[in-house]
C-alpha cells in the first residue's frame, strides 16, 4: 500500500509538471480504484434490471428490446427469483420477419447462459473474467443465492475511464440527500431506502427495494426518462438524470397537506407525468 501512494505521489507531481495528462492520471487512479472495489459498489440493483419474462409474447419482448435500446436481457421466472439465461437482442432478431419462424420460436432455445457471480467479486477480477470469457454481462447473487442486480463489463470500465456527468450530477457519496430552498431536495437514487426513511419520518419497507430509485420506479412502471415526474403519497419525484439501465439522480417536493388532500380526493395515490 505505501509503494502504491509512493507511486500516485510520483504521477501527481509529473501531471503538476505536465509529464502526465489530467486524464491519463485519472485513468491510473481508476485502475487503482477497481482493484479495491467490489460488484456490490457499481451493480445495476434488481428493481432496476430491465428484464424479460419466460413466458412474455413475442410482441412483448420485441416492445422491451426496441424501448430499451439494450443489447442484451435477463430472461426471468418467478418473478424475478430465478434467471433462466440471458437473452441478446440480436439473436432474437435473426427469426424475427418470418412468420412461420417466429410462430415456432421457443425463446429457451437461443439464451445464453447466465453467469453467476457474488456481490463480494472484485471488480479487477471481474474485469479479467469478462475478457477472458468474452462475456458482457453477469447475474449477481447475494450470499443466501437470490438475485440482488446485474453488472456490465461497461459497469466496470466506467470505474476506470469515468462518466460523463451533467449539471445535475453530485460527486461526494457523503451528500445523498442535499436540501434546496423550502422542501426541496436533490437525491441520489442508490440512497437506502432506510436512510430516507430515518430523514423524512416514513416507513417504507426494504423488502420490495432497497433504494429510493426502486420505490420511484415501482411508482412510474417503467425506467423514466429526464424530466419525468410521479408522486408518491406526500412527494413529488423529477427524475434528473438517468441512462438507459437506472436512475441516477431526482429532485423531490414534499407537496403541501392541500395538494396531497386535493389528490387524494381525486382517488388517485399516484400520478405520474412530465411536469413538476
């Protein structure tokens, strides 16, 4: 450990120097960082997998592939418990056009097998896996064998080359939940479910999800884009940012006893759109 930060010393002052580009120096620091980390720090959590039934219809997977824009899913059975292997897009649209081929299609006969790896795997290990196995995507277990996410080989490189960020974006993991102005808040997505909970004085369950993105996305039916807006009881949630696999980032309102009333009397718990 100290020749490492030896060595890190050593880069920052050649980058202070300008022997090192910035983001050559941020690409080490990244390699570094993998080989300490673990599939449970960067996986996509299970109530954000965008996933693909056994038994859904052929027009029903073709929806889910097209919305999503995903190159490869997770064919799930009871209800998400259990994967049956892993579905990718352009496998399934080589029988699609003829219709005698798609009427005889069984979707068991063109998955690939799921690889299984467990919330503890190291991310540089992982990384060497996919490369040496030529895979693209790994199931994550947790220690009792259900399914607790999915992880990319793109999940692991971002660690490494960085993400694109926008305005929105927070950098500092200590600041999950970040006040702005009269009942306004930005929130991380991956926030526990229980530390919203302890700040606000509700009482959701973990059971279902585990983090304030997966009651949010239960609460819209679908993975939302930017922009999109849904109340749940007295919060109202805009989605900031958010990619094609999760969430990122939501700006919430805690809405006045008069518009939760007002709502309330419509008959509807929730309302979802494109407005705050």
């Amino acid at each position: 450990m100290r020749s490492r930060e030896r060595l890190l010393e050593q880069l920052h002052q050649a980058a202070d120097d300008g022997l090192v580009a910035a983001d050559a120096l941020e690409m080490i620091e990244g390699v570094f960082q993998v080989a300490e980390m673990q599939v449970r720090d960067i996986m996509i959590p299970r109530s954000a997998m965008v996933v693909i039934e056994e038994d859904a219809p052929l027009d029903e997977i073709l929806r889910t592939v097209v919305r999503s824009g995903h190159s490869r899913f997770p064919v799930v059975s009871d209800g998400r418990n259990r994967v049956e292997g892993i579905l990718l897009a352009k496998d399934l649209l080589r029988h699609c056009g003829d219709p005698r081929e798609e009427a005889s299609l069984d979707l068991e006969d063109i998955l690939r097998p799921a690889v299984m790896i467990p919330e503890s795997k190291r991310l540089n290990v992982l990384l060497r896996d996919f490369r040496r196995n030529h895979n693209h995507m790994a199931i994550v277990v947790d220690e009792y064998g259900g399914v607790a996410g999915l992880v990319t080989i793109e999940d692991v490189l971002e660690q490494i080359v960085g993400e694109i960020d926008d305005e929105y974006d927070v950098d500092d993991e200590a600041y999950n939940i970040l006040p702005h102005g009269q009942d306004r808040y930005t929130i991380k997505a991956l926030t526990p479910i229980e530390d919203f909970n302890e700040r606000f004085g509700t009482e959701y369950s973990d059971d279902e999800y585990d983090t304030v993105g997966g009651l949010v996305l239960k609460a819209f039916g679908h993975l939302p884009k930017r922009g999109e807006v849904v109340d749940v009881d007295r919060f109202r949630f805009k989605v900031l940012h958010a990619n094609n696999r999760r969430i990122g980032l939501l700006e919430m309102r805690i809405l006045p006893e008069e518009e939760v009333a007002a709502e309330d009397g419509g008959g509807d718990d929730q309302a979802a759109g494109n407005d705050a």
